[in-house]
C-alpha cells in the first residue's frame, strides 16, 4: 500500500503545506473573536480538506507554554505526536509531520513512535527535529536549555543518529556516548521509508546540523533577495557533504475577490494584535534562538503579529499565486500557508489560486 502514496521529496512541483494548526491562535497573534481555536475537529475537517485538495503536508508547533499577553498565543496546543497519528488515521495523501524537541523526548520512544505512525499513515509521516531553543518552555519541563548552541546541536546529533541506529540495527546493540547510555537496544517494527526530516534552524551550528541530517531546512522568507543567497549556499554546503537539502518557507494568506478587501482584512487583523504576546514572542526570539535574522526581526513586527513573520500572501488570487512564484523563483521548494481561520479562508484559496498555480504549471 505504502508504494501507492507519493514520497514527499519525490512529489513533483512546489510543495504546499499547512502550519501551526494544532496551536491556538495558529500563525496570527490576536484577539479576533475568529482566531484558531485549534481544537482536534477543527483539525480533522481541514485535514480532511487538505488531503482531497491535494496539499502534500501538515506541519504542527511543539510548545508547552504559550505566549502570554491577552491570548496567551499558542498556549493552547495538541501534543504533535499524538495529532499526528489521528490525522494520518483519517487521511490518505497527506503527510503529517510530528514535531519534536530532542530534550523533552527520548529518541528510543520516537523510533518506534515514529514506526507505529509510519504503519497507521502507510509511509506518510515524518518529522520536524527541534533542538530547542526557548528557555521559559525548557523551565516549564523542569529541563536545563544549555547556553552554548555547541551543547544543543551535539545532544541532538547524538539524539538523530541513535534513532538512525534503532532504524537500521540488524541485532541489539549497546550505546556508549556523551548524552546516551543503553544497553541491549532495539526498535521494531521500522518505518515503511525513512520519514523525511525538516529542521528549522538558523545559527550556523544548527545550519550545519541541518545540512547533515535534514531533507528540509524550513526558514522564513523577510527579503527574497537574501533567501536566494541563502538557499544557494546551503545547497552548495549539502553538496559539498553529498547531500541534497530543500528549503522550505512559511507564508500567511489573506486572499480575497478584490486586493482592498484583503488589505482591509489585513488592517483589522493588525488593530485586533495581541501585543503583549507579540512582544513576548519577538523577545524570546533575540533571546535565545537565530531562527529570524536578528536585524529584519525588528523591522517586521506588524508581519510577527499578522502572521508571526510569515511571507505575506495579500491580495487577489492572481495576486497570491504570483506571491507563491516569486518564492519558487528564489529557489524554494515549498511554503506552508496559514489563514486567520483556516476552515473559512481555505476553500476560497483552494478553488481560486489552486488553479492558477496548476495552469502556470508549478504545482
Ligand atoms: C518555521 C519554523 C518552525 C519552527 N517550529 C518550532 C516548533 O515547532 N517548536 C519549537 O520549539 N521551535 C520551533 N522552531 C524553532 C527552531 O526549531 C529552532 O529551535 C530555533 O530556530 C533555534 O535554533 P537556532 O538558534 O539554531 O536558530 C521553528 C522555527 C522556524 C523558523
């Protein structure tokens, strides 16, 4: 059966996925009666109009604490592992990725996490590698982050290549490392396929991690010209390891029949921000991770609130189709989307700018 579903990195054209469903608030920090819920129908009746409209993955936020501010954005989450598998359970197409912080999980557990799944999805899930980043969230699980991003990226290299190992052992093996200590060890079943591995790193040691392990380094889009130099130097680097890395980006639509009308909606979106919690979410960023170029960060706090520094897809079908091209155009290989309101905005964009992008032939 799994021969039957296309392998995400084999699928032609460029990739469309969802984002943050699993989150309240999803991508957008405000307080419009509107807002994603994020509770698991809501989920399941986009899954389910994803998967028949032909969108190749679904990738969900790993949080434990939110936020804060009037919303506490994103403070209300389903657990990725266990979202995952209820989708891929009541899906066909679709992959579904499980989003996981290598501190907060065991990599035994996850091997075969990620084996039972891959059977439920027949060969569809895979997985976003998080090497963690946000201190208060590691406080919350009673978990130390360290300082240096050295220490982070070597504990979850040593995380990746032990479920590497589980995957492909023949025999039980024992694990004598710097983080990990077993002793008679084994995973099976094993998935159908390797799962396809995202990480959305942005320090250089976390660069480097991604171009060692990850199928798709996911990062945002602030200035196309820099993203093009950026893709082109990752890949450059992949080569260089044997390696070929994709890179994947992630973009907020406000699509509507007319360009004023989204731009109205645009506004009332940005008067409606939850600001305390946009403040806290850019704070934690310069704090503690390099996932947003620290300079373009500060100019973009209207885009952190809108669509929490997503590509902005505004505009007219013909108008976001052409948004969708230029990211193809600077060497990306796919975008997620994000709506207000996922359910409510998704049709208009499936039946009105699905078609443009199929007739210009990019998907
Ligand atoms: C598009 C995107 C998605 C991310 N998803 C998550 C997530 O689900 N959970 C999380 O804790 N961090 C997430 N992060 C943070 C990164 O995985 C990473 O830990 C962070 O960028 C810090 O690493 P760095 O300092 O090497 O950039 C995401 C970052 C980006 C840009």
């Amino acid at each position: 059966m799994s021969d039957h579903v296309p392998d995400l990195l084999s699928r032609p054209g460029f990739l469309l996925g969802s984002f943050a469903t699993n989150c309240s608030g999803g991508m957008t920090v405000s307080t419009l009666p509107e807002r994603w819920t994020a509770d698991w129908d809501s989920n399941l009746k986009l899954a389910r109009m994803l998967d028949a409209a032909g969108v190749d993955f679904m990738l969900p936020i790993a949080r434990w604490i939110g936020y804060g501010g009037q919303t506490d954005f994103q403070g209300g989450v389903l657990e990725t592992i266990t979202w995952a598998t209820g989708l891929l359970a009541s899906t066909q197409h679709i992959t579904v990725f499980g989003t996981i912080h290598t501190s907060a999980n065991h990599p035994v557990v996850v091997a075969k996490q990620l084996a039972t799944m891959s059977q439920i999805g027949h060969g569809r899930v895979g997985l976003n590698v998080v090497a963690g980043w946000n201190k208060p969230e590691y406080e919350a699980l009673g978990l130390q982050l360290p300082d240096d991003h050295e220490t982070r990226y070597a504990y979850a290299q040593e995380w990746f290549d032990l479920i590497q190992k589980l995957w492909a052992a023949d025999a039980p093996f024992d694990w004598d490392g710097r983080f990990f200590h077993l002793k008679q060890s084994y995973s099976h079943p094993r998935p159908a396929r390797l799962p396809p591995i995202i990480n959305a790193a942005g320090s250089p040691q976390g660069r480097a991690f991604a171009v060692r392990n990850a199928n798709f380094l996911f990062t945002p889009a602030l200035d196309l010209g820099r993203s093009r130099d950026e893709i082109a130097d990752l890949k450059d680097k992949a080569a260089a390891e044997g390696r070929q890395v994709d890179v994947l980006t992630f973009a907020h639509v406000v699509c509507r029949e007319t360009e004023a009308e989204a731009r109205a909606y645009w506004q009332h979106t940005l008067a409606h921000a939850d600001w305390p919690a946009v403040d806290n979410l850019v704070r934690l960023q310069i704090a503690h991770a390099q996932s947003f170029p620290h300079d373009l960060l500060a100019l973009v706090r209207e885009g952190m609130a809108v669509g929490h520094g997503g590509f902005p897809l505004v505009g007219t079908p013909e108008q976001v189709a052409d948004g969708i091209c230029a990211l193809r155009d600077a060497g990306f290989r796919g975008t997620t989307l994000s709506f207000v309101d996922y359910n409510a905005e998704f049709p208009f964009f499936r039946d009105h700018v699905l078609p443009i992008l199929a007739a210009r032939g990019i998907r």
